[in-house]
C-alpha cells in the first residue's frame, strides 16, 4: 500500500511539476520584429519600437505578470500615427531577470528611463495599466519635465488587501510554489477575474501568458519583486503631478475596482474619469477598440 501511495505523489509531482520553457524556442514565438533587446541596469530589456521616431512618442507599461504583447491591438493602430514604445518590465515576459535581482520601483524606473535615453526620446505620453500604472504615475512625479500627458488604466499604488503602507507584506506559499508548479488550468483561473466577459479569454492568450510566466528566471522574479514591495501613501506624489491625465477604468474591474478611482482624482489635480462599459481589468485585451477610441480621443 505504501509503495502504491508513494507512486501516486511521484506521478502527481510529475504532472504538476512546471519546467521553465526554452529561452530560444520563446523568442521565436513572441519577439518577432521589431523586438530587440539591450542591456540597461542588470536587465536585458525586451522592447518594441514602432512607428516613425518622427511622431509623438507613446511609451506603454504593462501589468503584473503581463508583457508588452498586451498592448498588440492597441499598437497595430496607434503606430501609424505615434511612435510607440513599449518593453517587457523586468522581471516579466522576455526580459527576465536582473543580474542584482532589485525589483524595487526606483530600478524599474531607472530602467524605463534608461531605455527612453538609449532611444533618444526626451519626452512621452505614458499609458500604464495596473503595476505599469503605478510606475507611470511615479515617473509623472519624478520627471515631470519628461511627460507630454499621462494615462492610468486602473492604476495600482494604494493600498489593499494583503498591502498596508511601510508594512513588507506577508510571504505566499502559493506564490512561492509557483516557482516550482504552474498548471496551465490553475494560471487561467488565476487569469479569469481579470475580464468582465471571460470568453474575451482566448486559449492564445492563456498560451502567451503561461509560456511567458514559464520564461526562465521569471517566476523568482515575480517572487522577489512580491516580497520586496514596501507600498508607501502615494498621496503626496501624485499632488504633484501636473500634466493632463485620463484615468480609464472598466465598469467590472475585480482585481483593482473602480470605486478606487476617487482617490486618484481626488489626488492629481488635472485629471477625469472614463468609465468603460461591461469591461474588466484589461480593457486593451478584452474590449481593445472600446478604450482605444478613448485613448485617442485624450491624445489628440
């Protein structure tokens, strides 16, 4: 009987068990042209630069967990008349790790600023959703000389469950044992809050974001950066902030909900609200025209 139980552990350990996906075989797959990669800050940044360098530069800033191919519907439009930059954060989708494994704000600023350096783009319109979001408000109110205008989409930086203010959060056993077991099933639930209609949750997208999640170094990544995040009220930063800013939101946000979105525009003093219709926490992914015409409308 023992010997019948220690088989049944063995093979579902085996089943459960989640290697990390070849490096070569995933930049084939998903850093077609005009992918490129340069080393800034201990990262080797996975980016993409469209569009004319003569236009308006648009610099997008995905999620947690996410990568730049959440913007694709959103680019394929905005390129023809922007040049729009977008890079995979560290830590996440093709850029993996980072040689000092610091996934603090301050690095993924020092990162985002030095790849818009490298590029030569002196000043940007930012659009940020969620994590992408936080970093953007933070780049608005640390470099203010180098933002045109700013675009949150259900931002992150206040606190909530799991995150108080000057408190290091709670360790995640599950998180953690991500690193060693990640069933495609089990990442597309995890995936499922995000949309109000989960039918929008095509199979290729959960394909994207487990192959992506399955990158090598990425999900330790994902493990540091959750436990050295150390929020701080980002009140007094965001009063600083002076450029035009649209907070967009889906109406069935579960993840970040839109009664959140009070306390930005109480915060920043030029900003409004677009609440988009039947829409969850990724409205570039599930109803990409819905709040593309609103982006546009913004930056025009």
């Amino acid at each position: 009987m023992i010997y019948l139980l220690v088989a049944s552990i063995v093979a579902c350990s085996y089943w459960v068990w989640t290697p990390d996906k070849d490096t070569a075989l995933l930049r084939d797959k998903y850093a077609q042209a005009p992918s490129a990669f340069i080393k800034i800050a201990g990262t080797n940044v996975h980016y993409r630069d469209s569009g004319s360098k003569t236009l308006p530069a648009l610099v997008f800033l995905h999620g947690f967990g996410s990568s730049l191919h959440t913007w694709d519907e959103w680019s394929k439009t905005l390129e023809h008349n922007y040049r729009v930059i977008r890079l995979d954060l560290p830590g996440f989708g093709l850029s993996g790790e980072n040689d000092d494994n610091d996934f603090s704000d301050s690095h993924d600023l020092a990162v985002i600023m030095g790849l818009l350096d490298q590029l030569e783009v002196r000043k940007a319109s930012f659009i940020g959703n969620s994590l992408g979001g936080k970093l953007a408000w933070r780049i608005a109110s640390t470099y203010p000389e180098r933002i045109e205008k700013l675009v949150l989409i259900s931002p992150d930086g206040f606190a909530s469950e799991g995150f108080d203010y000057d408190k290091q959060p709670k360790p995640s056993f599950m998180l953690s044992a991500m690193t060693l077991a990640l069933p495609k099933p089990l990442l597309k639930m995890s995936l499922v809050p995000a949309y109000a209609d989960t039918n929008s949750l095509t199979t290729a997208m959960v394909d994207r974001y487990h192959d992506l999640m399955c990158a090598p170094g990425v999900r330790k990544s994902i493990v540091a950066r959750f436990n050295q995040t150390l929020l701080k009220n980002p009140v007094p930063l965001l009063q600083t902030i002076q450029v035009d800013t649209l907070l967009m939101w889906g109406e069935h946000d579960a993840m970040i909900p839109v009664a959140n979105a009070t306390d930005y525009i109480n915060a920043i003093p030029n900003s409004h609200l677009i609440v988009l219709p039947n829409v969850g926490h990724l409205p570039q992914e599930e109803q990409p025209q819905l709040g593309l015409a609103a982006l546009q409308k913004f930056l025009h």
